[in-house]
C-alpha cells in the first residue's frame, strides 16, 4: 500500500546521533509513513546502525548515492517519496512522538497544502533547550502566512519543521537549490504555491545544535548566498506576477540581510586580522541590497545570478 507520509532522512556524518533521530521516527504515534534514509555517501558507521531499523522494521528503506550535499540529498528521496505528504528530519535531530500525527492532521482536518510545528534548539553538551519564537496557533491563509514567511521572524523557512503536499514540489517543478541557506531559498516557493499553512502550538522538533554552526562560520560564500536566497524568491515572486502584493515583507527581509551582513562581513574580517577589501565589502553589500530592492529589477524565468560578490578575507601571509 502507498504511505500517507515520507519521511526523507538525508545521512552523512552522524553516527552520534543518527539512531536517536531513527528511534524518535520509529516511535511515532503515526504509524503509515515511509523513511527514506539517503545515504550521501557518509564515510562513518551511520549506515550500519540505519541498517539495523530497515532489518527491523520495513517502513525504513536505505537509498546509496555518491556525496552531493544536502539539498541533493532532498532531492534525490523527493525524487522516491510516494506518500501523498512528505516531512524532512536531519538524522542528527528527533521528534516528538506526535510529530507526524499533529502535521497530518493539520494538514487533513483543513484541507492544508502545508503544516507548521513549533521547535527548540537543543544543545547537547549541556542538555539545555531554547524555545524558539513561533507564530500563534491557526490556519493561515496563503497571503498572509507568505508575509509571515518572508520576513523571518516569527514564521522561519527551515525545511524540517513542516509537512508538505507533495505536489506543492513536483506539479510545481520545485527543488533544493545547491547552496546554503536552501531552506530560504525553497520554502517560500512552495508556501506562494500552497492554499494555506496550519500552524500546530506543539514543540515537537528538536535541532540539534552543534559548534559551527553555518551562521558562526559565515564567509563570503555564504554571505552571498544569503543575499542569493532573498533574490530567488524576489524573483520568482515577480516573475509570477506579484511582486507588488509581497512587495513590503521582500524589502523588509532585505534590509535584514543587509544588517547581518554588515556584522558578518566586519567578522571575517576581524578573525583573519586583515581589513584589506573590508571597505569595499561593504560597498558591495550595500549594492547587493539596492539590486534586491530596485524596481528596475527583470525578473528572469529559473534561478537568478547575483551581479555582485562578497571578497573572501584572508589571514596576512607571515
């Protein structure tokens, strides 16, 4: 029989923590998903104990490929999924037992393309958990959960507290793109192509933070993929004829950017004890804003190209 749900677990690296996140799946109170764990060609002991739940339990199926990163890792079980929704879970997170139950029932109970679930940060060398701010409980209509969305501040883009109609990707032509900050990236495409989003006040995913995190190790390739992030979905957002309506929450998001990249920049900067390019960092970034705003702007059909870049710091030869 074809699952309701799949469950897309990208694997690389995670042997810590993998079968904490395979236990918390297997667990669920919601019995009728698929786990799709996509091995990205992880060089650890991951598979072995994945392996172990798919002798067990034939809900959980191994899928190898060649090493593509995380956004191919998506794609390639979106490619697979059969289920009528699906979820994405980092194999170093877990969930809440209901997780799949309350996003389910989000979804059907409202005839939802889309369903939300609040989070917390957990740190493991301490124990401790960071509760998230998170919007109200309800049913959100499409424009304004978009608005929410593209803002980033009480509705986030990550991928892995929400459930999907999986149309929403394949009737759509919607994808990861290969780059960080992805989940900005993807999430508000599909969201602008959803009826409406239900939004669960249950905590019940649980990121796992670890030291390094991709906004503490911030370089020029990110920082311009930040900015990349925002203008895809300027982009398709105006290349689909509404630009005007989502218009102050673009411009908003914008100067957001802006302002983080401003620190971002000074930082590298600052590590690597050489200001040489700084200044004109700056310049640049204040340029990639004015391009994200510009009314002139022609939005093109597939993905954009940044006109500018950021100029990678390097620390001072000895």
């Amino acid at each position: 029989m074809t699952p309701l749900v799949s469950v897309i677990i990208p694997v690389y690296n995670v042997e810590k923590y993998i079968e904490k996140c395979l236990t918390t799946i297997k667990e669920q109170t919601f019995k009728d998903f698929e786990a799709l764990i996509i091995n990205d060609g992880t060089p650890d002991n991951s598979m072995k104990i994945a392996e172990k739940f798919v002798a067990e339990d034939e809900r959980f199926i191994i899928y190898n490929k060649p090493n593509g990163g995380l956004s191919d890792a998506r794609n390639y079980g979106l490619e697979r999924a059969k289920g009528e929704f699906v979820v994405f879970i980092d194999s170093d997170d877990y969930v809440d037992k209901d997780y799949l139950k309350v996003l389910y029932n989000g979804c059907k109970d409202n005839n939802a393309d889309m369903a939300y679930c609040r989070f917390k940060h957990h740190y493991p060398r301490t124990g401790i958990d960071v509760f998230s701010l998170n919007p109200r409980k309800g049913v959100y209509e499409r424009d304004k959960a978009l608005n929410m969305l593209i803002r980033d501040n009480l509705m986030h883009s990550y991928s892995w507290n929400k459930m999907y109609r999986r149309t929403l990707f394949t009737d759509n032509n919607i994808r990861y793109p290969k780059m960080y900050f992805e989940d900005v990236a993807t999430s508000i495409r599909l969201l602008f192509n959803a009826n409406r989003i239900a939004v669960s006040d249950k905590y019940l995913y649980f990121y796992v933070r670890h030291p390094g995190s991709i906004m503490s190790t911030m370089n020029a390739k990110k920082i311009d993929d930040l900015i990349l992030s925002v203008l895809i979905n300027r982009n398709y957002i105006q290349f689909h004829g509404e630009y005007e309506k989502f218009e102050k929450p673009l411009k908003a998001v914008a100067k957001k950017m802006q302002l983080v990249n401003i620190y971002s920049i000074l930082r590298q900067h600052i590590l690597c004890m050489n200001f040489k390019n700084c200044l004109t960092n700056l310049k640049i970034n204040n340029k990639m804003y004015e391009y994200l705003t510009s009314k002139d702007y022609d939005a093109v059909e597939g993905s954009p190209i940044l006109p500018y870049s950021i100029i990678q710091a390097e620390k001072k030869k000895k």
